[in-house]
C-alpha cells in the first residue's frame, strides 16, 4: 500500500475522534444549562416551614397532627413562620389556639395564632394600640347580614338637630367613621365565614377616639353600617345630608323643572282667557254703544223728534245748526265723529 494511502487513512480516523470529542462536550454543556434552565432553584439555598395540613378555623387547637413541614426557598420565607412542627407546638401543657383562619398547605404565622398559654379569645385578636366597640344592630342598620368578620365598614349616624333660626328640627346623616374592621358579628368572630346572617349586634376594631365617638353616638341617634368594597381603602370628603338635600337629585330637579314648565302653560292659558273675555266686553260695550249712536243719529236727523224730547224751557233757534262731537272705543282705539244737525 502506498505511504499516501495510509497517511490519508491516519488521518481521517483522527479528524473523526476529535469531532466526537467535540460533539460529546457540546452536548454536556448544552445539558447542563438545559437543566440549569429547567429548575432554576435547584442551586438556591433551602429551608423549612411549616404548613398547616387540612383548614384550621378560629379558636381550634394547634396540634401536630393538623402540621406538616415542607422545603421553602430560604430567601422568601415569610416572616413569623415556624421551622419545625416542635417549635410551634412546643409545651403540650400550653397549647396555642387560631385566631385567623387558615387554609390547607397555607403556612402557619405567628400573627394567625395565639402565643403559648394564650386562650382565643378577641382580645389577642387585636391590633396594638385599637379596641373593640360593639354596637347594635338590626336587619336594616346591618346592611341584611352580609357583614361578616374580617369586612370593612363605614358607620353612618343620623339625628335630629335645631335648624338655624327656627325652633323645629332637622334630620341630618353623617359619616362618622370610615373602613372600620368588624372582629366579630354577634359572638362569630371567624373572619373566614361565608353564610350572611342577620345579627343583633356587630364589635368593630377602632382606636380609642373613635370608641369614644362610637358610645356618643349611640346615645343620640341611629348608628348603620354601609359595606366596603374588599379592596377599598381610602377616606373620602363626605359632607352631612339634611332633608334640605333629599330633593336635589337628577329626578327631583327634572320633576321641578316640569312643574314650572306647566305652571308657566297654566298662567299663560289664564292670561289668554282673560285677554279674551276683555275682548269680548269691550266689543259687546261697542256693540252697545254703535246701537245708541245709530239711534241719535236718526234723531239729529229729524229735528221735530227732539223737539218733542226738549224740555219746555229750552228754545231752539230754527236757524242755528247743532254739531255734536262722540268719542267711541273700538278695537283699543278711539275714534272721532261729528254729527251736524240743522233745523
């Protein structure tokens, strides 16, 4: 065989090794960031929580059966979880209770439950720094129950007051309060419940001006509830509503503005009427009046007719003419006539 036969064969088998070579190292590097890609945590640091393992509703007790711990990223863990099942439960002599209800797989927070000892009562349900304030209710005043626990309020108060200058009074609503939290409706106070029912009586997380404002106002009128919507938030300028401010709605001001449209036909009919019964007068008076006229015109024109008429002490010279000057009215305007008689 020729020495360039075998050189090409050396060759070739080289030139293929090191393109396998390459292409089993491409393929490695091109697997690992695949997996790098598919599962990006999986180079992250990682940690415990626990998690509850069915619903835990307010005032249940916490016990390790209802717990289970899974893997959570130890960067986002959330603040006041647990680790372990053991440091939650701790002491079975001081068990903890829910406050808060919570779901299934949802971790378990310090802010949710009781401290150890600590019984589930409203009291550890609150805020620091707030109250609670139970104010009564019914049917209407609390919006039909579909105030539940956990909803946000505005609380409208409506009483009598003077009007200025006059000694009647007037009905005035203000907003007292606005986005008050309800704690409990009558003695429910699990803030996961969905069933409205009508209560008697709703307790509200407030700061201790506004309890004081709350028992106040009780105590001088009507206090009702108006329901949030979940997402709302923000306080809004509202002034008080008089009786004087029922009738300024679109409705009220389109009913006013017909009523003054058929006054205005109604005085317009009248003023048509009364021009007409004057028209009809006045040419009635003139119809009189032409009648009387015709009557001394055929008088003026026969002399002896009021010869006979004039009293015996008057002397009618037979040459002297007599000229007599009527005014009448006709149509709103005057109108001149000479009537000349001669002997």
């Amino acid at each position: 065989m020729k020495f360039s036969t075998i050189a090409s064969l050396v060759l070739s088998v080289v030139l293929a090794g090191a393109a396998v070579l390459g292409v089993r190292g491409y393929l490695r590097d091109q697997a690992t960031a695949f997996a790098a890609n598919v599962r990006p945590d999986a180079t992250k640091a990682k940690n415990t929580i626990v998690v509850a393992m069915q619903p835990l509703r307010f005032g249940q007790i916490i016990e390790p059966m209802s717990l289970k711990v899974i893997d959570w990223p130890a960067d986002t863990i959330p603040e006041g979880a647990f680790h372990t099942v053991e440091e939650l439960t701790g002491d079975s002599s001081k068990p903890r209770y829910v406050m808060s209800a919570i779901e299934q797989s949802e971790p378990v927070l310090a802010t949710k439950i009781t401290g150890p000892g600590q019984r589930a009562t409203l009291s550890a349900a609150l805020a620091p720094g707030m109250k609670a304030v139970s104010i009564r209710v019914n049917d209407v005043l609390g919006v039909a129950g579909f105030v539940l626990p956990g909803d946000r309020v505005d609380i409208m108060l409506t009483r009598q007051v003077e009007a200025q200058g006059d000694a009647r009074k007037d009905g005035v609503t203000d907003v007292l309060l606005q986005g008050v939290k309800v704690l409990a409706v009558d003695q429910l106070a699990d803030d996961r419940s969905d069933k409205p029912a009508v209560s008697k009586s709703v307790t509200l997380e407030v700061s201790t001006a506004e309890a004081q404002k709350l028992t106040l106002a009780a105590t001088i009128g009507t206090l009702s509830l108006a329901l949030r919507n979940v997402g709302s938030a923000e306080v809004e300028p509202v002034p008080a509503i008089s009786l004087a401010d029922l009738g300024g709605s679109m409705a009220a001001a389109a009913l006013d503005d017909a009523k003054k449209q058929t006054d205005r036909e109604e005085r317009i009919a009248d003023v048509e009427h009364l021009v007409r019964k004057v028209g009809e007068t006045v040419d009635q008076k003139v119809g009189d009046f032409d009648e009387r006229l015709n009557q001394l015109k055929q008088k003026m024109d026969d002399p002896k007719s009021l010869l006979d008429a004039a009293p015996a002490t008057v002397a009618i010279e037979p040459s002297r003419s007599v000229t007599v000057g009527v005014g009448v009215y006709r149509n709103a305007e005057r109108q001149e006539y000479q009537v000349k008689a001669t002997n």
